[in-house]
C-alpha cells in the first residue's frame, strides 16, 4: 500500500482529474480518494443564532416528565 497527498483543483465542471505517475507494475489497484476542501466554504449561510432568546423563553410543564417521556419513546 502506498500513501500519496497532493493538492489539486477542482474544475468548474465539479470535476477532479488525477494523473499520479507510480513505481507500481500494471494490474487492478483500488483507490481511495479522501477530498478536504483547503478553502472554508464560505457560500453557506449562517445559520440563526438563537442567544437573543436566550432566558425569555418559560417551560409550562414538567420539563423531567417531558424528557424522561422522550427517552422512554427510544
């Protein structure tokens, strides 16, 4: 087993193209591609934060019933 890391780019196309010379004979090989974007996405959007909330919101009921109720539906 051999264990090679390079960079690369992904085209526009969504495509990644490898051309990796190896001391290897010919014959079947399996491959495992691992990806890691090296650039945080950053498109995505963020989600709500809910800290304003935070202490104004009341529990009516008992809140250790509800959550042993939950547990007992698993």
């Amino acid at each position: 087993m051999k264990v090679l890391k390079l960079a690369a780019v992904i085209d526009a196309s969504g495509n990644l193209r490898l051309d990796i010379p190896t001391e290897l004979s010919s014959g079947a090989v399996d491959v495992v591609v691992v990806v890691n974007p090296s650039i945080p996405d950053t498109s995505q959007t963020k989600s709500y934060d809910f800290s304003d909330l935070a202490g104004r919101l009341s529990w009516q009921g008992d809140s250790i019933a509800q959550i042993r109720k939950l547990r007992d539906e698993w």
